[in-house]
C-alpha cells in the first residue's frame, strides 16, 4: 500500500498545489505537485548495514518534503554521496539535517605506470590463489582492527552486499601479501568493461611499514596491464595522508572529489 504525507508547501510551478509525497515502495517516494511529478528520492543498500539516499528534485520546494519522509520511514544511520566541488547541494542536504562524515579523492591510475616491486621479506599470492580459510580470517582481523580505530564506514564503500556474517565478497578477486609466514595484506581488484576498480587495499597494523601496500598496488596495477586493461580506479578517504601518498606515487590523477554525509 501506498503512503501518502501531505506538506503545506506550494509548489511555485504549479500555484494552490501542496507537494504531496507518495511512498511508492520500500525503496522510492514521489513527490507530487497536483497530479505532476516535481522529484523522487530511492534508497539502495550499499552493504547489508549501509543505507544512501539519493534525491532528485525539478523545483526546490520538493527536497525538504521528500528528506523528511525518508528520514521518517527508515532508522538512522542514513547516507549520500555527492560531488564535493559544488557546496550548493551540500548545504541543501545540511539543512535536511545531514553532516559530512569523510570525503574522498577519486583517483585514475595509469597500469602501464606501475613496475613490479616486492619488499624484503614479503611474498604476494596473486588473485584466487591464496587459502581461503586464512584470507577470510585475515579479513575479519583487518575490519576488527578498522572498526577499533577509525570505523569501516571511513573506508570505500562496498557496492555489492555481503551475506550477513560473511565480509568477503569473492575471495577470487583478493592477491594476498605475506610476511612473516602470516597472511598480513590483502588488495581487492574488481574488472569491469571499462577501467578496472582498486576496491580494497589494507594491510594489518602489526605488517605496516615494511612496503606491503605498495607491494600489493604494484602487483594489482601490473597484472592488471598484462591482461590488457590500461586504467584503474580508486576512492581514498583524503584524510588517510599514507593512501594519498601512496596513490600519488604511483602516478595516480585526481579526477574528482566525493563528499559522504550521513543523518545519525
């Protein structure tokens, strides 16, 4: 059943008409000026735990109506992306009650740039070769470790959902750095019909600083050559001085900035 919230807000388009809002699904509202559609906002699952909303809007006076019927059908956290070189659509956000939680570098990576390198002491078990029994505990101890400290939520943000429980998404698509006998790094490479995407690059705290990470990001740039694909991708929380650093050594372009707001 549809849900309808009736706003007192005139629609400057359409004079003597409130902004209606309409729940057409779990997952979408309309915004109705008369019998006229002047916006919608949907929400999609980013993992099992993450919710972003998107509004778009033809007149101004549906946002606010539209963020407020969303904020109250759905539990807190909420979140949404935006392009961080306009401020207009921030402060829009802002006003409905959002703060910013991180911004993100995206990144473009040359793979023809990158030459093989492997630190003292590290060995890199490439894509589907590594146990998977161990790359599932290493992955649980990066996240524990993660969550303790800065919070997963300051990482990129997963596309595809994860069973509940369950944190690897296909443990084909992870190259796994050893060192010390112990699974200690890990990189997540996702391949598309255009430039691949550098999903996931951690390495555990107790590893770092031994050159796992630029290990594991020449390893992935490289193989990613030989098979042909000539760019990668990558976010990088802007805040994370040694990711940027790293990146940047690599020959990796700025092509934008992502700003992450969130309603608690």
């Amino acid at each position: 059943m549809n849900t309808v919230n009736s706003t007192n807000t005139a629609h400057p388009g359409h004079p003597g008409h409130p902004v209606e809002i309409t729940r057409v699904d779990e997952t979408q509202w309309q915004a109705l000026a008369g019998d006229v559609v002047v916006g919608h906002a949907d929400v999609s699952t980013r993992r099992h735990d993450l919710r972003y909303v998107s509004i778009d809007v033809w007149d101004d006076a549906a946002f606010a109506p539209l963020a407020d019927a969303v904020r109250a059908a759905l539990p807190a956290p909420l979140r949404t992306l935006l392009a961080a070189d306009d401020p207009a659509p921030a402060a829009r956000w802002e006003r409905a009650g959002f703060v910013p939680e991180r911004r993100e570098w995206e990144y473009v990576l040359s793979t023809a740039a990158a030459v093989p390198f492997l630190a003292p002491g590290v060995t890199i078990l490439p894509a589907g070769t590594a146990d998977e029994a161990r790359l599932r505990e290493l992955d649980r101890e990066i996240r524990a470790e993660v969550e303790a400290g800065p919070g997963w939520h300051t990482m990129p943000a997963e596309v595809r959902p994860c069973p509940p429980g369950d944190t690897l998404i296909d443990p084909s698509l992870y190259a796994v750095a050893v060192h010390q006998g112990r699974y200690a790094g890990l990189v997540r490479v996702v391949r598309g019909r255009g430039p691949a995407r550098i999903g996931l690059l951690a390495v555990r705290a107790a590893h770092q600083r031994h050159g796992l990470g630029r290990s594991l990001l020449a390893h992935a740039l490289h193989t990613l050559h030989q098979a042909g694909t000539t760019t990668a991708w990558a976010e990088v929380d802007r805040s994370r001085t040694a990711a940027t650093t790293l990146f940047e050594s690599f020959g990796a372009e700025r092509t934008g900035q992502v700003l992450h707001l969130i309603h608690h």
